[in-house]
C-alpha cells in the first residue's frame, strides 16, 4: 500500500474507502483460505522494493512497461480500469468559455487559443500525448509544482483563481475538491489527448512466490470483475458527470474482450 488518496486512503472520514485497497479486501474476500499482510511505502519506494527479488510483495494499479516487466512479475488481467488524466475547472470559469462539460475538449487548444494557466504535478507522466502537449507549449503558463501534497495546493490554486485548469486523474479532482469543500465549485473536463481508458494490472515480486501469487490473483480478478461490488468500487471516486463515460467504456471493453 502507498499513501496516495483516493487509491489508499489513510486519515480522514473516508478512511479505508480508497479505490484500491478497496479491491485488495474484495480479493482477501475471495481466497478466504490466503493471509494477506500488509505493508506501507512510500509511493516513490514502491516499484523499486517490488523489484526486489528478495522481497514477497505484490502491488495494485501499476502501469506496465518494458522496463518494469523485467524486473516485476505482473497479472494478465488488470486490477483497476478508471478514466484517463483530465482537467478540473471553476464551473463559472466553464460557463464563461461555453465549454461543454459533457464532451472531451483539447487540452493543446485551451493553452494555445484561450491561453488559460495550468497546474501540474512536476515529474508526473501523464502518457505520450499530454506530456508532448505540456512539453511544446512553450509560451504557456504553465506553473508545475514539486512534492507530495502537490495536487492539494493546486486545487486551492484552482479555488482561488490563481490557476485556471488543473491536470490529473478524475477521481483524485474529486476526491480532493471532496475533501476541501470545493465540490460545487469545480467541474472536470476529459481530454481529447487522452486514451480512453487508464489500466493497471497487480505487479508481484519476479521470483517463484510471486509468479505463483500473480497466477492466483489472477484467476481471482476473472472472478471478481463482472461483480456489481467490483464495478461500484471503480466508479467510487468520480463525479457524477463522468460516472456514466467510465461505465460505457467498462462495457464496450468487456463486450470486445467477449468477442
């Protein structure tokens, strides 16, 4: 576990609803037969104690990449699905620039043609498209902040007009607006840069343990994603408006992953 909210979350009145550890007590429900313990890292140790093959963990919601399929074991079947990077935005400033919240806008355009601010978390990969768009905007105002409460002090940038549009993933907007009271003031736009959907798989720890604790995970996600408890814990953690893009994309990927 990492302590990064709404994933895990730690210390507050939704203390333990956090999307992935949400999914972590729908597995140990599942293999009532299995002990799960537990460990806290910090989210920038995580990949490379999981690395570690004299270690035994195995890790929720990760990315695969080349690099990381050499030295992790992962699942074959993803562990989490939720909606790719978006941006939060004031409602008002929205309605001023006739956006409309229901339909995927450009992010290249918003810097380019309404030449609005934006906040980024600095050393974040948001994939190849949105990253290139931030990295060429080169006369944009572009503020991009350090650490690892970044996101909080950029939503209050947001709540207090200092910023204009905030990059980051929907449910970490809505958890965050959630949290500090600014729900009815913020809104989120999906991007037209951004894949449709955002992926993660279990990576376990690439000796024999692992590989077999990967297999058995992996039988245990075919049995859990069709479950109506799965699919609430996904959507958990987005606003009203995108709850219903996530739950199309859902279903259009299992009807093609049927056929």
């Amino acid at each position: 576990m990492v302590d990064f909210a709404p994933y895990y979350i730690m210390n507050d009145k939704y203390e333990g609803t956090g999307r992935d550890e949400s999914v972590i007590k729908l597995l140990e429900k599942a293999l009532p037969e299995v002990s799960f313990k537990r460990t806290l890292l910090p989210a920038s140790r995580a990949v490379h104690e999981l690395s570690n093959p004299h270690n035994n963990y195995c890790m929720l919601s990760l990315y695969q990449n080349e690099h990381r399929k050499q030295h992790i074991q992962f699942t074959k079947h993803s562990s989490t699905v939720g909606l790719s990077p978006s941006i939060a935005i004031r409602k008002e400033l929205a309605a001023k620039l006739e956006l409309d919240v229901t339909k995927p806008v450009s992010l290249k355009s918003l810097l380019d043609d309404k030449h609005l601010a934006l906040g980024v978390s600095m050393s974040r990969s948001f994939g190849a498209d949105i990253d290139s768009v931030i990295n060429e905007s080169h006369d944009s105002n572009i503020i991009s902040r350090p650490g690892r409460d970044t996101l909080a002090s950029l939503t209050y940038m947001l709540q207090k007009k200092r910023i204009d549009i905030l990059l980051g993933y929907p449910s970490e907007h809505y958890y965050l607006a959630h949290s500090m009271g600014f729900e009815d003031e913020l809104t989120q736009l999906s991007l037209t840069e951004a894949p449709a959907l955002s992926v993660g798989y279990i990576g376990c720890t690439n000796n024999e343990q692992g590989k077999e604790t990967a297999k058995l995970l992996d039988e245990t996600l075919e049995k859990i994603a069709h479950t109506d408890a799965f699919h609430d814990v996904l959507v958990r953690w987005l606003p009203d408006n995108l709850q219903p893009i996530l739950e199309k994309r859902l279903k259009d990927r299992n009807e093609s992953a049927a056929h």
